[in-house]
C-alpha cells in the first residue's frame, strides 16, 4: 500500500493581540517608574488592604478599598507609561 504525501499548506492565522496599532518602526514607550512612584502606590494599596483586612477604621479608605486599589494600581500605570514619573 503506498504512503501518502505530506502537502505543506500554508494558513494564515489572526491573533487577537491587545496591542496598539502603531506605525512601522514605532514602539511604546513604557519604562520602570522611579523608585518613589512604585513606594507611594505600594503604600496606598497597603493602606486599602489593611483598612479592609486589618480592622482598621481610615475615613475615605475603609468606605472605599477597591477604588482605594485601583487608584493605587494607576499611580503605579502612570508611571510606567510617562518617562520620568
């Protein structure tokens, strides 16, 4: 019984990519945020966790720890998007 061929096709395939469409020769920009932008949103996500967790009662926090979070994780964003910050 003869072997049948291997027929090499190709396929394109899309991928669904969560990147900006950006010009050839182009790239984002991110950088590693200064040191004192990575302490503050450490501290304020800290904060969030023990006004949650820990018991503690602080005014705005406690009412709010997760936009406490996300405010901490946009500090953190902001810094690696913007050179210098």
């Amino acid at each position: 019984m003869p072997r049948p061929e291997l027929v090499s096709t190709q396929q394109t395939v899309k991928v669904l990519s969560l990147r900006p469409k950006l010009k050839r020769g182009e790239d984002m920009n991110i950088s590693a945020p200064r040191q004192i932008t990575l302490i503050i949103s450490v501290v304020i996500a800290l904060v969030a966790l023990v006004a949650r967790y820990g018991g503690v009662s602080i005014p705005f926090i406690s009412e709010h720890p997760f936009g406490t979070l996300l405010i901490a994780y946009l500090v953190l964003l902001i810094g690696n998007v913007l050179e210098g910050v």
